[in-house]
C-alpha cells in the first residue's frame, strides 16, 4: 500500500484523528499537501494526495451516486439484471471488491441486501464514514440500512463462510492501470495506488462460485479477457462493460 499519514484540517479533530492513526497503524502528522493523507475535517473523512486536484471522499447522498440512483434505469440497467434482479426475485449479494461501494449503493437501492468486502483499510475507512452520514438523510436511510461493511480479505472471509451464504457474488477486479491515461480517472488512479495491483482475482472467482448459491457476476471492460480463463455461462454487455455470469450448478 502507498506511503500515508492520518491528519486533521480541525483542532477540535485532534484526539479523534490520533485514535484513528493509531487503529490504523499509521503515523499522525500535521497537513501536508506533499503526502498522500487520509484527513478528519468536520464534514466527513477525506483523502489528499499530490497531483489529483481536489480532496476525494465517499458520498452517498450527492454527487454521482445520488445521480445513478435516480437515474440509472432501475432493474433495468445491465448491473441489475447481472445480478438477477426482477419481478419476485431481489437476492441476498456479497460485494466482494467494494472499493468506493458505486455499484453496492446501486443494488441497495433495487431493493438487495448487501454486504460489502473491502480489504484495503483506508478505503474502508471512507465507506464505513460514507455510511454513517448517510444513516441521517431520510431520503435513503432505509437503502443504507441494507449495506453492512466488513473490512477483510475476501478470500478469507469466503472460505470461512459457513451460514448465511449469498444468492450472488459480486466481483468488480482491479482493472489494468493506466496511470498514464487522460481517462483514469483520478479516484481511480488513488484506488489503484492505495490497492496496490490485483494479483488474485481468479483465487476470488474459484472461491466465489463455491460459496454462491446461484451465481457469481464479474464485472469486466468490454474487450477484457475473462478472469483465469474461466469461461461464463453467459454475458450482459453495455456500452463500455460487461457483465460475466457463471451460473451455480
């Protein structure tokens, strides 16, 4: 994982930021705009890295994800009807990649309940603050309450899975750095730098499709090739993504 510090724009944030260091194992410092730093400000937790511009944070009631929530085509869109989403028929998900939890907050809000993966502990330091937040905006209380986090490998978690198994797994794997590209993104690039490079996506799938109980989806760029040359059942595809579906036999 990248070189980071824990700090605060708040004086009032000083006591709550050390603890936070000290969970996370990392070194409390002052600002400093020449580090990457996971920063406490007294909106929300945020990340500030050189050369990408604005702070980055998680945010579930504006932005993007509000957006996608009220526009993105319902059961619909291609994500939905990957999962297995329709009339009668709203499974129980593990989101075993959830990164910036986009896609997670989608299938809450068709109704799924869903429990979010994520290993990296920064990053899941910004969902479970994103998650609180939202937790007082009554416009979409009830579709956080169906979003639990964990912060662990998913490998692990999957194999020592013994009740409650999902009807559907969810892997959205690191896709190919392209540091140097215009169309990274930026919270892309710091996603790639915090995760550092996927190196066990076809460990996960071969786990997945042992624990769910009716299908692993993995969502993929359109041209990519299928992870470990496991071939699906079938595909969903969109414009620029698609969607491998391996069935549970």
């Amino acid at each position: 994982m990248a070189s980071i510090t824990v700090s605060t724009d708040s004086a009032m944030q000083e006591i709550t930021t050390k603890e936070l260091a000290d969970k996370l194992t990392l070194p409390y410092s002052a600002l400093n705009p020449d580090q990457i730093q996971l920063v406490i400000t007294r909106r929300h937790i945020e990340i500030r890295a050189p050369d990408l511009g604005s702070p980055i944070f998680i945010d579930f009631e504006q932005g993007k994800n509000a957006h996608r929530r009220q526009f993105g085509g319902g059961r619909g869109q291609p994500l939905a009807k990957a999962i297995g989403l329709k009339k009668g028929a709203t499974p129980t998900v593990i989101d075993a990649t959830a990164g910036f939890g986009r896609d997670a907050f989608v299938l809450a809000n068709l109704g799924c309940k869903i429990t979010l993966i994520e290993r990296n502990p920064i990053i899941a330091v910004l969902l479970d603050d994103a998650l609180q937040r939202a937790t007082d905006n009554p416009e979409i209380q009830q579709v956080i309450t169906r979003m639990s986090l964990i912060n662990q490998d998913a490998i692990t978690y999957l194999s020592q899975l013994k009740q409650n198994r999902p009807d559907v797994i969810y892997m959205d794997p690191m896709y190919p750095s392209r540091e140097k590209s215009a169309l990274v993104k930026k919270d892309m690039r710091l996603l790639h730098e915090l995760a550092g490079p996927d190196t066990d996506s076809e460990q996960l799938l071969t786990t997945a499709r042992k624990v769910a109980l009716k299908r692993v989806v993995v969502k993929r760029p359109k041209s990519a090739s299928f992870v470990g040359k496991q071939k699906p059942t079938t595909s969903i595809e969109s414009k620029n993504t698609r969607y491998d579906i391996y069935l549970a036999k």
